[in-house]
C-alpha cells in the first residue's frame, strides 16, 4: 500500500471516529512530513485525497480543517439518543440544585487556593494529615469508628480505594456481595484475580453495604450484624462495610457500625461525601485494620493520591467549622420529604399499584403487570433501575432526588403512560 493512502487511512478513520472532530486543525505539511517521517509529496497527495474526499478544507494562509462532513454522518448514529434525552431521571441518584450551598463551598475553595506554598506540591499519598486528622474526629462522632490517622487512606471516589484494598490483600481469596448489582465493586475484585460470590456465607472476604444492601434501600438489621462480626471473629474473615447512605437513615433508628461492633480489627470502614455533598465533589475515605494499615505503610511508595489536594484542604476546614452537620440534616431532609411527596403522587395518579417507600426512604418499590418493551421507558425520556422484568411482570426502584418539586407530577404522568400502555 503505498504511503499516501496510509496516511490517508489514518486520518479519515480519526475524523469518523470522531477522535478529530469538526473544526479541529490538522498537522501542517512540514509537521507532518516531521511526525510521520514522509516526504512533503506523501503528505500533501494524502491532504490532497482527504479534501476531494470531503473530510478536511483548507483555509488559505492558515491551514487544513475537519469539516463537517461528520456531523451528518453521526447524525444517524446519535439520532437515538437526540431523540430521547432523558428527561425524568429517576434512575442515577444525583442531586437537587437545592441541596447543597454551592457558594458556601466555594469560599472553602478559594480558601484553599489561597494557601499557595502547600498547593505547590503533591498531596500526601494517604491523603492530607489534617483532613485525616478531622476525619477521625467525625467518623468517632458519628458512627462510633475510633481509628487515628494513620489507619485512614483518602482517595478519589470508593472504587479507586478498593482498588488499593485489593492490592493489600495478597490471598486471591472468595469474596462475597449482596447481590450483583454492587457492579463497580464487583468488577474490581475480578480484575484482580479474585472469586466473587453472592450472598456466601463462607467466603473469606465480605463486602456490605448496611444501610443500602441491595438496590430497594434495605437495612441490615442490628441481629444480622452481632450474628456478621461474631462470625468475622470466629472464621478470621475480612468484613469491608461500604457506610453508603447511613446518613439518611430517616425511618428507620440509627444501627451502629459494624467497625464499631467489632473493634475494628477484622472490618475495613468505607465513607463517602459524595451524596451527602454534591457528585462532583470525589472524595472517599477508609479505615483500615492494624495489618493492613502496617501493609500500606510498606508499599505506599506504590500509591499516588487521587482526591483534588485542593478540595482536601476545603473539605477539611468545611467539617471544622460545623457545615457537614447540617447539610447532613438539609439532604435528608430534602430527599427524605422528596420520596415522600413522589410517593403519593404515584398512589395519587395510580392508586392501585403496588408502591412501596425502601426502608432508608429514599427510593420507591413498584412491582406490577407490564405488557411493553422497557425501552418505551427511554422513548419517552424516562431513566429508571429495572430489577427483574419476567412473565409480564415488571419490578424497578425509583429514585426521585434529581426531579424537581415541581416536576414530580410530570414525571409520574409519563411514568404512567409507559406503564399503561
């Protein structure tokens, strides 16, 4: 194949594929001849076919362009999605407007910015001393986890901690979830080598997640978790506790953690700011037992901290002074009332079907008879979890918290219309 039709190749495959988009600069001809080492003939044959082709167009005195010819190309491609942008999202979790004070936290930032000489080096591997530090005061506080900073790793979201955990744990060991909707968590393990299992009494590794075990919202009951941290002590069985959502444990009476059941010494404690905060804020945190805490100190030179250095620093001063209390407060609040309210609306619009509030009252159960295709739901700009569809029967989980107060009676109407096809 000769030289310029390679070249060519290259760059028409970048521009379908959209890797070069339109209005994106190509290389000029002698950075070209320079990048791909060919001669100045090679490339500008290849340009040369490009444009009769209608991929690029050249621009006098300023060079070759992508033209647009991709924008109708993909048009058919994405026609699907432009067609049904999801509307009433009642699938992802993600946050009220209302719920966070986005200007308060932005003053922390700016705080943080202005501590000049500390930003101009790397955050510490474990994660910022005294964001460590504030931690174990709140996490003893609140949930009763007594640990000192050097048992407690910082990181960028749960995922990229337990991919820390994993690399501690040297045994390939069985490790067991709820159930396999625990799909990120799931798929780390594996990739690491290790055999994961559900619901399994006798695998040596535990991973739960208390307040929210399955996708319904259901709470582990305080017999279940004495009869989960006895077993630890007995088998020597690693318990991992992801503390996702205790923090709008609403309904149902505060349970304690099972780090603090247990004393720590067999359970690693996982918490999150993400749901209390707002998504965009990344930072996760967990404590470790004493051998593993011993294991990462050894091999930390491994590690690069993956939380913004600088929303450690805001975050920590943020806790100090009493904010993570109250907006704690503020979300349930909100989300607690908010589920409520879609709720009744749901029994309001279809009074006879089977509708129930989860036990952390933050996502609603729907169970009922569905003779439609589940992608009517998307066609009609819906984005809802479906646990089972089987036999005509449809069961999902609605989580409400992204609509709007005044958007809750649409999003039931177009609920409805899909279900009652």
């Amino acid at each position: 194949m000769k030289k310029y039709i390679e070249l060519y190749n290259y760059f028409r495959d970048k521009i379908k594929t959209q890797q070069l988009k339109s209005g994106d600069r190509l290389p000029s001809v002698r950075n070209a001849c320079r990048i791909f080492s060919v001669s100045k003939t090679t490339v500008q044959n290849a340009y040369f076919a490009l444009q009769a082709d209608g991929y690029i167009i050249v621009s006098p005195k300023s060079g070759f362009y992508v033209s647009d010819i991709t924008l109708s190309e993909n048009t058919s491609s994405n026609a699907h999605t432009d067609r049904n942008p999801i509307i009433f999202d009642l699938k992802s979790g993600g946050a009220d407007k209302d719920s966070f004070d986005i200007k308060l936290w932005q003053r922390y930032i700016k705080n943080a910015l202005r501590q000049q000489e500390r930003l101009l080096t790397y955050s510490e591997v474990q994660g910022e001393y005294d964001l460590r530090e504030t931690l174990c005061a709140y996490i003893r506080e609140k949930r009763n986890v007594i640990a000192s900073p050097s048992r407690i790793v910082v990181g960028a979201g749960v995922q990229c901690l337990i991919n820390i955990l994993c690399s501690l744990i040297k045994d390939r060991q069985t490790v067991s979830f709820p159930d396999r909707s625990f799909i990120q968590g799931i798929s780390v393990f594996e990739d690491y080598g290790f055999e994961v299992h559900t619901r399994d009494k006798d695998a040596k590794i535990i991973y739960v997640s208390p307040s929210h075990m399955t996708n319904y919202g259901d709470v582990m009951p305080i017999k279940r978790r004495l009869e989960l941290v006895r077993y630890s002590e007995k088998t020597g069985s690693l318990v991992i506790e992801d503390d996702y959502d205790n923090d709008f444990m609403y309904q149902t009476k505060p349970t304690p953690s099972l780090y603090a059941l247990s004393g720590g010494d067999n359970v690693v404690y996982m918490g999150s700011f993400s749901n209390v905060l707002i998504p965009g804020i990344r930072i996760s945190f967990m404590v470790l037992p004493p051998n593993l805490a011993r294991e990462f100190e050894k091999n930390s030179y491994k590690y690069a901290q993956t939380a913004s250095k600088t929303e450690q620093i805001a975050l920590c001063q943020y806790i100090r002074d009493g904010h993570i209390n109250a907006q704690t407060r503020r979300v349930r609040r909100l989300y607690t009332a908010k589920t409520k309210e879609f709720y009744d609306e749901i029994k309001n619009q279809m009074p006879e079907l089977d509708a129930h509030i989860g036990e952390n009252g933050l996502q609603v159960k729907i169970r009922c008879k569905f003779e439609g295709d589940i992608k009517d739901f998307e066609k009609n700009g819906i984005g809802v979890c479906i646990n089972k569809h089987e036999n005509f029967v449809i069961e999902m989980v609605l989580i409400p918290s992204a609509i709007d107060n005044d958007c809750i009676g649409m999003a039931v109407a177009a609920l409805k219309k899909v279900l009652k096809k």
